[in-house]
C-alpha cells in the first residue's frame, strides 16, 4: 500500500470526526465528494479529517484528489492500494488510518447526503450508550429492477444473519472512533458484504444501532451484479456461523461471570455472618436491639469491602466505580431490609427468613445487573447475549443538496 498524505496537520482537539471515502475508478466523482464532505462541516463543532482510499484505480482518481486539497478546511490524507481489493479492504485500511473519536464513512459517488454527516457524528456524540449511526434508504430514484433486487438480497441477509437493521448496505455509515478501529480488526471480508460483517460485530459488541432515515439519489448503474449477489450466499451462510458461534461463546462466558458473581456472593456472606459473630462475642454482655444492629452494620461494611475487591477483580475483571457500587449494594440491602421487615409486619416472626431469602434472591439479580451495567459504563467488554436496541431516528429523511 502507497500512503501519500496531502495534508497531516490536524488539531488535537478531541472533537476530531474521521471520514473515509473508498474509492475505485472515481476521478470524476471524488474531488467534488472531498469538497462537499469539507463544506458539511463548515460551521460546526468538529474538526475534521477526511481520509480517501484509492482501491486500485485505473483514472486519476488519486491525482484529483491530492489537487482537492487547497481548496478544503479539512485535512486530507490519500491513501492508495496498489491493486484492487474491494471495498470492504478499503474501508478497513481507512478504519487503521483514522484517528477520530467519530469514525464514519461515505461513498465516493454522492449517492447518499454529506449533510447527514455532521449530524450523525453528533447523535454518537450526544448518546449516553456506545451508538452506531447508520443510513436507511426509506426513498431512491433507482431502477426497479435495481430497488428490486437490493431489498430482497438485504432480506435474505437479514434472515441468514438474524441482523434485524432496516438497510444494511446504505453507503453512509459512522462509529465511535475507538470502537470500530478495535472491531475492523475482526472483519475480513474485501468486497461489499463489508458493511454486514461490521454490523454484525458492532451487534456483538454491544453497540446501538440508530437508522438516519434518507433518500438516496441515483448517480449511475449499480456495480454489483445480480449474479455476484447470488454467489455470495456461502460467504453469508459461513458468516451466519460465525455469528452463532459467537453468540454461543458469549453466552458461556456469561454464565461463568453468574457463576463467579454467585461465589463472592457466598463469600462475602459468609464475611458478613463471621464478622458480625464475632462482634456478638466480643460485646454479648447486656446486648440490646441497637447494639446488634450496629454490629451487623460493621459486619457489613467489612464485608462490602471484601466483596468490592473481589466483583472488580474477579468477578467482571475491572475495577468497578467505588461510588456506584456502593450505590448499587446499597439498594440491595434496602431490599432485604425493607422485605424481611414487611414479612415479619404482615405475617408474624416466623416468617422473617423467608421473607429475607426472598429479599436475598431480588438483591442479587438488581446486584448482579447493576454492577454489571457498571462494568459496561467504564468501557470494559462484558459478554452478553443481549441484542441491543435497534432505532429508527424521529428526523426529518435527509435528502442530496448538491447536485
């Protein structure tokens, strides 16, 4: 791969957007595609990078985009692979390249609106959960052969795949920069079954998916042909497979986190109970209510000690927010409390303990949820089967401005 960097000077700033354009054979597109990405972000908050990824052109797809380069606010850097690979080694080349928080890309025709770019580099930005921004043609003057055929080749990915996103193939997607540049390190598909790998990886690691609902403008004949289409159903069935495999993974290491939560539980009752023991032998002359309530609130103290060392580095291997644990421990001893009292209140003494296992039993799914949903917050990959939540954003569909 030939690296040839126009321009290298970017801010330091940490609003710093990535945006690669994977191009092939594109000299009559990219210089306008370079100025009107630069142009989008005119007037906002980001500073901006855009990285171009020549796959092996014929053209002076290069030649035209180094000259773009006065004539932007943005820094550009060219890169170029010396054959062609497909767009999906494109955009990863571009992904290892990148340096922003926000790292998305766009193709190199302007099919789709720049005018989004801004604006889904700034839903990640504001979204309190790890979010991926991604394009969903709800409109497109193509052919109806072509809107045909690329609905029904995205439903059979769909299905395959069990990937529940609206459009997997819009060529305008955007991803928390650190994120995709760790996840690009497990895709390996070239072509464009690019796009529904990463998907699936971002699906795996948690990520959001927000669709940005917009129109995509037809600038000429689709590349794929119908028949490459066909031929990628083994790659989509292997890719199914691997998915699956995953998930099952996932699904194991969950249970051993359980298992491992279920342990320091144990342990740390039995701190808990040892603890306040020994204080009732140290001071049992003349025990009163009080007294006993003081010392099983020193045995629990010491014992939320043993137990937040152990969840942080056992447990979820990291060490969890010593405020939110507490808070979260907090509110399962509340449970076990304030159960144990209304089982006694309403059904007499003998009912105490069970009404106190019952309250063990709520803490520790609210613990075990809640500590890891710490976990989770302090960016460590904690596995999880869960699929997250996938959105269409309440906007406006986004249309081409330039022609």
């Amino acid at each position: 791969m030939c690296i040839m960097s126009v321009d290298r000077q970017r801010s330091d700033d940490h609003r710093l957007v990535s945006i690669i354009i994977p191009a092939y054979d594109e000299a009559q597109h990219i210089a306008g595609t370079i100025q009107s990405v630069s142009d989008a972000f005119l007037g906002s908050s980001w500073n901006v990078e855009i990285i171009v990824v020549d796959d092996g052109s014929h053209d002076e797809t290069v030649l035209r985009a180094q000259r773009s380069a006065p004539n932007i606010a943005a820094a550009l850097i060219v890169l170029r692979h010396e054959r062609n690979q497909g767009k999906g080694a494109a955009l990863r080349t571009g992904f290892l390249h990148s340096q922003g928080i926000v790292v998305g890309f766009i193709d190199a025709d302007r099919e789709y609106p720049v005018q989004a770019l801004p604006t889904m580099a700034q839903m990640i930005d504001d979204s309190p959960h790890s979010t991926c921004v991604i394009g969903c043609r709800v409109a497109d003057d193509r052919t109806w052969l072509e809107r045909t055929t690329s609905r029904l080749a995205h439903r059979v990915a769909s299905a395959v795949l069990s990937l529940p996103v609206t459009d997997t193939q819009a060529g305008l997607k955007m991803f928390p920069g650190p994120m995709v540049r760790d996840i690009v390190a497990d895709c390996h598909q070239s072509g464009w079954l690019y796009d529904i790998e990463l998907l699936l990886h971002a699906v795996e690691q948690q990520l959001y998916v927000v669709e940005l609902p917009l129109r995509q403008r037809s600038v000429r004949r689709r590349r794929a042909s119908l028949w490459s289409m066909i031929r990628c159903g083994p790659v989509l069935v292997g890719l199914a497979v691997g998915h699956r495999q995953r998930t099952l993974q996932k699904n194991r290491r969950q249970l051993r986190e359980m298992i491992r939560f279920g342990v320091v539980g144990a342990i740390n009752s039995g701190v808990d109970l040892g603890v306040f023991w020994l204080l009732t032998q140290l001071w049992s002359v003349g025990h009163h209510g009080f007294e006993a309530g003081a010392e099983s609130l020193v045995a629990w103290i010491v014992a939320s000690f043993v137990g937040y060392a152990l969840h942080s580095r056992y447990t979820f291997h990291r060490q969890l927010p010593r405020a939110g644990f507490y808070v979260v421990t907090g509110l399962g001893v509340s449970i076990q409390v304030t159960l144990t009292a209304l089982a006694t209140h309403w059904f007499g003494a003998s009912e105490a303990l069970p009404g106190k296992m019952v309250g063990i039993g709520i803490a520790s799914m609210i613990t075990y949820f809640g500590y890891r949903f710490l976990a989770q917050r302090s960016q460590t990959e904690i596995s999880s089967a869960k699929v997250p939540r996938i959105v269409r954003a309440q906007v406006p569909t986004v249309v081409c401005q330039d022609s």
